[in-house]
C-alpha cells in the first residue's frame, strides 16, 4: 500500500513538472519521424500511359535508393524521410490543374511531371508568372518537368522547371548528319498526329531541320492519335516515293504506320522518328517493322549508372528507363541536392517558405551531372542535355551515333 503522504508529494512533483513544461515551445515528440513531400504527375491512363507508367517505375525506385541512403538532410541538420505520391493526369489538361490545385492547397513541396505538353503548357499558366509579382495570384508551387517536350514551355511561370532534351538542336544535328552520311536523299515526306501538341510541334523541328538540310518536303500525312487505319496516309508515300520519311507519332500510331507500310511495300532510304518513339514499347509493338528507323535520344544505357539504373528499374520496378523517365532519376537527385542546401525545413509552417526555397534553389543550379554526362542549365529554367542517335536493330535500341 502507498503511504498518503508520500502519494501526495508524488502529485505535487508531477504537477509542478507539467506547468514547468507549459512554458517551453511545443517540441514534436520523441522519435516523431521528419519528412519531405514530392509529388509525381503523369498520364497512367490512355494509349500513352506507359510513358506515366515508366516515370512512376523510376520515380519509386529512386526515391526507395534515397530514402535508404538515409533521406534528405533538413536545415537543422536532421534527416527527413520522402513521402510520395503520383497522381494520374490522365494527359488532359483539366485534370491535369485539377489535381495539381488539389496538392498545392496540402503541403506537398514540389511536382515531378507532367507527361503530355498538352497538360504542361495550361498547368503552367495558372502558376504566379513572375515570383514575387505583387497582384498575380497564380499558385506559388514548384514544377520540374520530366517529360512533356514541346520546347520553350518553362518561360510560360518562373516557377516552372524543365529537365527535358531541346528537340531542335537534337533533329537540326541529325538531319546535317543524315545528309553527309546519305548525299543522295534529296526528298521528304512526313507523317503527324494532328490532334496532339508534341506530335504538331516535333513535325515543324523536323520540316525546319530536314529544309536546313536541303531536303525538298513533298507533304505531310495526318492522322489522330488513337487511329488504327493509315492506309490512305501510306498510300500517298508509296506513289511520291521520298527518299527519307519522317514520323511524329508517338508508339502506338507509329507501329501502326509502320506495320501498314510493310504491308505496302514502303521501304524509304531513311526513317526518322519522334523522340518519344525511342522506347522498349515500340520495340515491344513492331520491332520487326521499325528496323532501321532512327531517332534523337536524351537516355540510352552507354554510362555506367545508365545501366545500373535501367537494370534495375526493369527487374524490380517494372518499368523502362527511356529519354523521358530517364529525367526523373536526375530531378530526384537534383532536388535532394537543391533542398539540402537551401535551408528547407519541412515543418507543417513552412511549406509556403520551403517552396519558394526549392524554387528559388532550382533557379541557381547551373549544371548537374546526368545519366548520359553533365546536363547544363540554361536562363530559361531549361536544360541542354547530352543525346546520342539511336537505330532500331533487330527489335532493339543500338546507338548509331554518339556525339557527346
């Protein structure tokens, strides 16, 4: 039995150790574990799901190395764990803003994505347009861009960030370089999916580069992109007879194109595809048919951490690494680098802080070291990435040129 006294003094130490606490600042408590939201935004639905599919594959992958190499140092030298998500945005533009709204009004700190220039493009436009603008109310919330590659889309909001490849100086160099490798191309034709942003906006890079060239372009062919008849479209190309045909379409309508034009018998001197094309999933859809076509690609696994990264996200993540998902490796880790050094705090009254400080962090950067060498960052929140060219070879990627 406790002794009354001795009970009653117990109660009077008790209570004089709680209103002593009463005056310090609330403290999280012991063990209370600290972390930092990322977000990821992709299409995970539709006929370019993969590429959402892939991002995502090596969006945890990374995040799982990251977060086992002990996490991400805050600004009071304690580790935070990443807490994930990604968010389908389905490659349309409503949805799109919807859920990126959604996360900017919880404490999600940054965005990686979205897939489809389509979405990127008004996404962009509902971001604050200058930081710092007195009256612009658009969202404060950084957004580095993985995959949607319609050029200049980062100079739409300074708080957009772009780590995808520049289309026109990749295809400018590789039609100069078809041309002194093929001297007797002297004619092209095109084929495009007309209802899709990239797709459009590649098909004007490839005109301007395949003219700067001295390529006489005999037309275009249109269709949409969840077409499966183009019999019409190659039947054109088989009576002009151009001696290069180029594609931008991305894998589906591709192999669909190409299966048709073996059916036809189309066999041009040269084959040129969209960036977005270079992927396991047009190997996947019509190797067979696509041998020879040739691409401009930001990822191929010719660097060592390029091979490790890809084996692994294939065999445990089950996803591909390609030019785009390639880009999501390198934004993890350049965010790691950015919010390590920018004094980010990651405390529930801070997100406003914390996001201006990635923003801000993100706008230093001048150059990081990528998958296939050091990416530089320009003035305009873009990069200038290495690529090499790449040629479909007995169903699978082989590089055929490499002018790092």
């Amino acid at each position: 039995m406790t002794h009354p006294r001795r009970h009653l003094v117990s109660i009077l130490v008790l209570a004089a150790f709680a209103s002593a606490l009463a005056w310090f600042p609330a403290a999280p408590a012991l063990g209370q574990e600290r972390t930092v939201k990322i977000a990821g935004l992709g299409a995970m639905s539709g006929v370019i799901r993969g590429f959402g599919i892939n991002s995502k594959a090596v969006f945890d992958m990374t995040v799982d190395e990251l977060n086992k190499a002990g996490g991400i140092k805050l600004a009071d030298g304690s580790k935070a764990r990443i807490v994930t998500t990604f968010v389908d945005e389905r490659c349309n533009a409503e949805e799109g803003i919807s859920v990126v709204r959604k996360l900017a009004s919880e404490d999600w700190l940054v965005v990686i994505g979205p897939t489809c220039s389509n979405v990127a493009e008004p996404l962009f436009g509902i971001l604050q347009q200058k930081v710092g603008a007195a009256g612009d109310s658009g969202l404060q919330f950084p957004i580095f861009t993985d995959t949607a590659i319609k050029p200049g889309l980062a100079k739409i909001s300074e708080w957009a960030f772009r780590n995808v490849p520049h289309e026109p100086t990749m295809y400018n160099h590789l039609f100069k370089w078809l041309k002194e490798k093929h001297p007797d191309v002297r004619t092209m034709a095109g084929g495009v999916e007309s209802d899709f942003a990239h797709s459009n906006s590649n098909a004007g890079t490839m005109e301007a580069a395949a003219k700067a060239a001295g390529l006489e372009l005999l037309g275009w062919e249109k269709w949409l992109l969840t077409d499966t008849e183009f019999s019409t479209q190659v039947g054109k190309w088989r009576r002009s007879k151009p001696d290069l045909i180029a594609i931008s379409s991305h894998p589906f309508t591709l192999c669909g194109t190409l299966r048709e034009m073996k059916r036809q018998g189309v066999k041009p001197k040269v084959l040129v595809g969209l960036t977005s094309s270079a992927t396991l999933e047009t190997m996947v859809g019509c190797g067979p048919e696509a041998e020879g076509l040739i691409i401009p690609t930001g990822f191929a696994p010719v660097t060592p951490e390029a091979k490790r990264v890809a084996k692994v996200v294939t065999e445990r993540y089950k996803g591909n690494v390609d030019i785009h998902s390639a880009a999501v490796f390198e934004n993890l880790q350049v965010l790691k680098r950015v919010i390590e050094t920018s004094g980010v705090e990651a405390k529930p009254g801070t997100v406003a802080q914390d996001r201006r400080r990635i923003r801000d962090g993100l706008a230093k950067i001048k150059e990081f070291d990528g998958l296939l060498g050091k990416v530089k960052r320009l003035d305009d929140r873009e990069s200038q990435k290495p690529y090499v060219f790449a040629v479909a070879k007995t169903s699978d990627w082989a590089v055929l040129h490499d002018p790092r």
